[in-house]
C-alpha cells in the first residue's frame, strides 16, 4: 500500500508558455499532502504530470527510490495512482456499481458480467464509507454531491496507493464532507497517500498534514499545516499582503428596491418573503436541499414559480421572462459558470458582450467597436488578464473567466444584481476582487443578493443574511448579529426540530 | 496589445499556419483543384470554374442555410423533400398564373412556413430537431406524390423559354446560379459575423443553458434559424424547377440534405455546434462539386463515385478533428 513519492524540478512549457518551473514536491507514505495556489498557479499542471497526462519538458518523477520514465496514464494507473478530476466523469446512463467497475468488469466463466458480484462488491464499499448508496441506482437519478462521493469510491474500489483529489468537495454538504475526511482519515491509517487539492481553507486545515504552495508556476513553500496559520498561507499563496476588503461603508439606504412576497415553487421553496433595500447586499444562505438554487432561478426569471409575485421600485416584475426581468433592471451571475455561463466556443469578447446584445432589442447588427469599447472599461474595472481578446474563452483561468462572466453582467448595467455562488472554483486573488467589486457596486446605489453557503464570505460581504431550510426561509439575521454558529443553527433548522421534539 | 503585434516581424510561414489552422477549409479546396489541374491542364479557366460554381449553386445554397442549422445544434433531414413540395407547387402555380414573380415568392413563403412549424414542433413540442425532420422528410414527399399522383410537374410550354433562362441565363458571362450562390454567401455572411442573431446562432450551439440564461430567446432564435433555412429552401426550389423545368415528385431533391451537410462539415462546421463559418461552407460546396467532377475527369466507373466521395469527406474531417484536439 505504501508509497513514496517525489517529483523533482518539474518544469513544462506549452508552446512559449512556462507553465511550471522547476517545482518538487515530496509525499510521503500515509500522507495527506495539501496543495495550494491560486487558479493558474500550476497545481492541476503539476498533478497531471503525475498522472502521466503531460510528459514533463525537465523533471523527475521518483516513486520509491525509483525514477519512472515516461510516465503514461495506464502507467500512472498500474503504480496505483488514482485522480479524483474536479469535473465529475461518472456515467450518467449506466448504474452505480457499473461505474464503480467500468472497464474493469467481473465476468462469469461464459464471458457474461458477472453482475451479482460486482454489485456486492460495490455495496461493500459502500458500507465501509458509510454511504447510503443504493449500487442499483442510475447515476442520473443521484444528486450532485451523491455522484461526487461515487467518483471518490471509484478511485478507492480497487487498490489505491496515491490519491489525486481536485477539489472532491464543491458540491458537498457538510455532513458529507465530515465522511469523506472521515474516509480519508481512514486510508491514511492503511498506508494510502493523498494530495489534495482545495481553495478551502478550513478543510485543509482540518483534514491535511503538510502542505505545498506553488504560485505563477513555481514552488513556494513546503511545511506542515499545524505550523502556520490560514492568514500565513494566504499570504504564501496571493505572494502579497491582502488588502482586507470587509464591508466598508454601509450604503444601505431606506428604500426598498426589490420586494419578493410569498414566492412559492412546488416543493423547492414555499412562501418566500423578503425586501431588498437599495445600496443593500443580502446574502442568502443555508445547506444543501434548501430550495436555494430553485430560488436564485425564479429571482430571475428562469424557472416558473406557482404562486407569488415580485416587485422592483414598486412595479411588478415579469418574472415569466428572463429578457424582461433583465430590461427592468435586474441581472444575474449563475453558478455552475462551466454549465451556465460559459461559452466555449466562442471569444472572451463575445462572451462578455452576450447579456448586453440580448438585453438591448431593437438593433440588427452587433457593433464589434462598440462590444470593444464596453469591455475595455470592464477590464479596467476588473483587472482581466488575458492575452487577446479574440481568444477563446477557455484559454483563460477559472477566476479570469468569472471576471469575463462579471463583466457580462455589469454591461448590462443593471440595478439589482444576483449573484449565485460567484466565487466558487476561483481563487483567492480573484475572489477578493470580487468582494472588491461587491462594494464598489453598493457605493454606486445598485443593490446585491447573493447566494453562497460559505460564511467567510457572507461575513465578508453582506448586511443581512437570509437563512433557509428546506424550502422556507428560518431566520433573517442582521449582520451584527451574524455569526457562524448561528448561521448554522438556522440552516440546518435546528431550532424547528427542536420545537417538534416538545 | 497593440505594440506587441507593431514589434513582430512579419512571417509569412506564421501567417500560412494560422491560415491552415483556421481556415482548413482553403487547402483542400485547392488541393482538390490542384489534382484536376493534373488530368485537365486547361482547367483554370474562367469557363470551367464559373461552370463549377454554376454547378455547386443548387446545393451551395442549401449548404448556406444548413450551416446555421448545424452550429446552433440541431439538424434538417427533409430539405430534401421541402424542394420537392415547395417547386412541384410552385410549378403548378406558374403554370396556373403565368407569374414567374408570383412563383418566386410563393416558393420562399411556402418553404419558410414548413420549416416554421418544424421549429415550433422543435422549440414548442420539445422533439428533437432529427426526429421532427425525420417526419417531415417522408411526410412533405408523401404529400407531394399523392399531389402528382407519382407523375412529374411540367411547365408548361408557353412560360417554359422566358421560365429556363433564369438558371441558364448569365449576366456578362457569369452565370445567374453563380450570381445567387455568391449574393447569398456574401448576405448570410454579414449576419453570420456582424449581427446580433449571427451571434445567436453561435451560443445557442455553444451552451444552450448560458444562452437561455443570459437572455437570449432561444426558441424564438432556433425558430429563426429554420426559418432562415426555408428561405434558402425557397430560392433553391425555384432555382431547381428553372433549370430541371420537370419536378418527378418521388425522387427530387432525393438525398440534397446529405450533401447540404457533407458541405457544411467539409467547410468546417462543427457537428456538435458552436463552430463553423460561411466562407468554409461556400468553399466546402465547391469541393464536393470539385471532387465529382474530378471522379467524371479521371473516368472513374460511375458506381464506384460513391466511394471515393465518401473517403474524400471522411479524410477532410479526419484533417479537422486531429487539428482540434490539438488545440485541447
């Protein structure tokens, strides 16, 4: 089960491009190694190298004592290296246990699938991660975060010696979280090495031993977790001191800008009430199977709801519509930027241009000048780095494309704007940014709702804070009241179960 | 930006790759031309490649139309039997009205309503644009079959010189098809690159969710986008009954869609969407009459020409999809 792994002075150009110069890390057997950096530092560069997606331009792969030449991905595979990618590539069509066993099936002595032995396998696997995971199941009938955690089990299901995890936790809950980190604790305990990847901090530091921080493509610092703190690492990973950009000023005015009354959307949210007064930022929070996501859509226009109605400055708001809601001023940032946002085959500048063409009826002809002209402001604002505008989109880092997303909006110029998780995935210097532009939005009397189920942020950012289970919202808390237990408390409705118990 | 592209020595070598990469479409246009130059050295003239582009009109055009189809995602199987319906009537009402105008708009108005219900059985009915088409392919031919009763429509002969010499006619010894075929080229390029629908068409095929999301009337456009395709359905149906001055009901038009779509894709249009453009369709069409008239050069047995077409399509997306995983 053990391994012991180094990677010496990685480096690798693609094209003029150095994406890694000369970066080591060391793992070591039971390990959980951290991996830092902000988007665009080299981590994924790095992890594939090891996985033999890229051959290394210079370097050396040593896995125990050994060095390994031309690394392959069936190679990486046969030394017991499992990668976890951050985009789940489970099958949609095919059962969970077929999953778990694809292309390395059981068969009987005449060549059929041996389907009872591969399903009792898989509902061992499952018993032993303590997930109430029917094997039976199709993939698509699961959850997000239920597809996530049989990503995990695909990679433990046969011997695993090094586990690559990108980010495994996005689409989890809490509850979750706590059995996978229970699960990795578990593993560690029988030799199996993790590296694992994660813009949040808490979880790295609960969960990891040491840790390695690499930035612009180059190695950083080596250490362990229990000797630095998470402002330490920050700083390690953004390689300048944080301007702390907390809600500076209250610009939140009297008056009442967006007013939601008994919004109801078959069994997502129920009788959802609540007012947004104008240079305010409201978060609205809770866990998973809150309604949240189903809310956010209807705010916009984007999913019927049953009953309720909506008003902005007092007049009614056509919510059958997403190009009327957004030619009454309101305006949406989605989550989910890879699914909902963006474009890939187009440009970053017809990316960006895309909600102010559709906003704006009436005109034929797209003006490319004019596209230029907006999104050269947006850039100023926003501090995009990106080589040429007329490149795709996807040639640019998560944060780089969110700012892009951003910008998409703020073209639109719209006087409410909702924000749904728009930091996740991205990295630390870009989500400041974000928080940066937040304030600057508020100071400039708009008005921001945004969604986001990570307190840090809601802290960081908003005046009140909307909590929500399962469908209803629980509690209203004024951001001088807010703290994290609270937020908890109410998210996860302790307070009603408490009622129910008397 | 600015500065760096002033700094840059010029490079002719650069400028050709970034020629082949994004405009494949060229390169085997001439490649083809290079190899009819090989049996037919006088080859280069301006007969022979006006005659070309004559020839690549009637599918040309359709080509055009199914680009846009193919970008936003989504597929028409029965052009082919829209043709038959749309000139086979057309026919009927020249020869019942004596109007070559009356039939020229009827045959556009006539096409873009049938592909207007296919868009809303598409965008309304939610049925998947391959199935509807599907439907629409053996229904339109039915129709007009039982219309002929299995027979052709003829023009009738007191129209019949002034009706022919709109596809055999030429303005200053360009021929009128190749007049149509460059017009609408020139026009469906314009919308493809410089207007907001064009735009439309390019993100509805690149992520349908972020188009909805971002505010786009993704019904509306996609209804748009076979509408478009009827007009080009229109022109050519009236194009067709000029030069063909006889529609047989059962095989007209027969299997047009096909090679609508072996254009588009030869031209570089991406089968899952979001990538294509015009030029490479016009140049795509070109090829594909370039490789059959090569096949007639080069006396190859007739019925092996479905052979060596296919290959030749086979190798031209081989060529593009290589390149594009490259990029990833």
């Amino acid at each position: 089960m053990n391994i012991d792994l180094r990677m010496e002075n990685i480096s690798i150009f693609f094209g003029e491009f150095q994406a890694l110069s000369d970066v080591s890390i060391d793992v070591k057997s039971g390990e959980i190694h951290g991996l830092l950096g902000e988007n665009g530092a080299g981590k994924s560069t790095l992890m594939n190298i090891l996985a033999g997606i890229y051959p290394p331009s210079s370097g050396r792969i040593i896995i125990d004592g050994e060095t390994v030449h031309g690394m392959t991905v069936s190679r990486a595979a046969d030394l017991g290296i499992r990668f976890i990618h951050q985009e789940l590539s489970v099958i949609e069509d095919l059962r969970v246990y077929e999953n778990l066993f694809l292309s390395k099936e059981l068969t009987l002595k005449n060549g059929f699938l041996d389907k009872k032995e591969m399903a009792a396998r898989s509902a061992e696997l499952m018993r032993k991660m303590n997930l109430d995971i029917n094997v039976g199941d199709y993939i698509r009938d699961l959850d997000t975060s239920r597809k996530q955690l049989v990503e995990i089990a695909k990679a433990i299901m046969f011997e695993a010696r090094l586990i690559i995890m990108d980010e495994p936790t996005t689409s989890l809950t809490n509850k979750e979280i706590e059995v996978l980190f229970d699960l990795m604790r578990n593993l560690k305990k029988s030799g199996v090495s993790m590296i694992y990847i994660s813009h949040k901090m808490p979880e790295l530091f609960s969960v990891c031993d040491k840790y390695t921080v690499l930035r612009d493509g180059r190695f950083i610092q080596s250490g362990e977790f229990r000797t630095i703190d998470e402002h330490g690492m920050t700083e390690l990973m953004v390689g300048r001191s944080v301007v702390e950009s907390e809600r500076s000023a209250v610009t939140r005015t009297d008056e009442v800008v967006f007013e939601v009354k008994g919004l109801s959307c078959g069994d997502f949210f129920r009788d959802v009430s609540f007012s947004l007064y104008k240079g305010e930022v409201l978060a609205l929070t809770g866990l998973f199977g809150d309604g949240r996501a189903e809310l956010s859509e209807a705010l916009f226009g984007a999913r019927k709801v049953t009953s309720g109605t909506i008003k902005k400055s007092g007049a009614h708001l056509p919510i059958h519509d997403i190009g009327s809601v957004m030619r009454a001023g309101v305006g949406m940032v989605p989550r989910s930027r890879k699914e909902r946002s963006i474009f890939p085959d187009l440009s970053i500048l017809n990316n960006a241009s895309m909600a102010y063409l559709a906003k704006n009826r009436g005109a034929f002809f797209a003006d490319r000048r004019d596209d230029q002209r907006r999104f050269g402001e947006m850039v100023k604002l926003m501090n995009v780095r990106y080589d040429h505008e007329d490149n795709f989109i996807t040639s640019l880092s998560g944060g780089n494309q969110q700012k892009v997303v951003l910008a998409r909006w703020l073209e639109t110029d719209a006087d409410i704007y909702i924000l749904d998780n728009p930091t996740q995935g991205i990295d630390v210097g870009a989500k400041f940014e974000v928080y940066k532009l937040i304030n600057l939005l508020t100071s400039g009397g708009k008005s921001v709702i945004i969604f986001s189920s990570e307190f840090p942020e809601i802290y960081r950012v908003c005046d009140r804070c909307v909590v929500m289970y399962k469908g209803v919202i629980n509690a209203v808390l004024d951001r001088n009241e807010l703290t994290e237990i609270k937020m908890m408390y109410y998210s996860t409705g302790a307070n009603l179960e408490a009622g129910t118990r008397e | 930006m600015s500065e760096q592209i002033e700094k840059k020595p010029f490079n002719a070598l650069e400028h050709i790759k970034y020629l082949y990469t994004n405009h494949t479409y060229i390169f085997s246009f001439i490649l083809l031309l290079v190899i009819m130059l090989f049996i037919n050295h006088d080859y280069l003239s301006f007969t022979s490649l006006s005659t070309l582009l004559m020839q690549s009109t009637i599918k040309g055009i359709l080509a055009l139309g199914m680009t846009f189809v193919i970008i936003s995602g989504m597929i028409d199987l029965s052009i082919g039997s829209n043709i038959a319906i749309t000139a086979g009537l057309g026919i009927v009402l020249l020869n019942r009205s004596g109007s070559i105008t009356l039939m020229f708009v009827f045959c556009v108005a006539f096409s873009v309503f049938l592909t207007a219900v296919i868009g809303l059985f598409v965008t309304k009915g939610r049925i998947a644009p391959f199935v509807v088409t599907l439907a629409t392919m053996s229904i339109f031919r039915s129709i007009i079959v039982q219309l002929g009763q299995g027979g052709p429509f003829n023009v009738a002969s007191s129209i019949l010189p002034r009706f022919r010499v709109i596809a055999a006619g030429s303005v200053m010894k360009v021929p009128n098809m190749a007049i149509a075929f460059i017009v609408l080229t020139v026009i469906m390029t314009v919308i493809s690159t410089q207007t907001k629908f064009g735009r439309y068409i390019y993100a509805i095929g690149s992520n349908e969710t972020a188009s909805r999301l971002s505010g786009i009337n993704v019904n509306r456009v996609k209804v748009e986008i076979f509408m478009l395709m009827g007009a080009m359905i229109g022109v050519t149906s009236f194009l067709f009954a000029s030069r063909m001055t006889s529609v047989t009901a059962a095989n007209a038009g027969m299997s047009y869609e096909m090679d609508a779509i072996a254009a588009a894709i030869i031209g570089g249009t991406s089968f899952s969407g979001g990538r294509g453009r015009i030029l490479g369709t016009f140049f795509g069409a070109l090829s594909l009459q370039l490789i059959e008239n090569l096949l007639v050069a080069a006396k190859i047995p007739p019925f092996l020409t479905g052979l060596v077409k296919g290959t030749i399509i086979l190798a031209a997306i081989l060529l593009q999809s290589k390149k594009e995983s490259k990029k990833a």
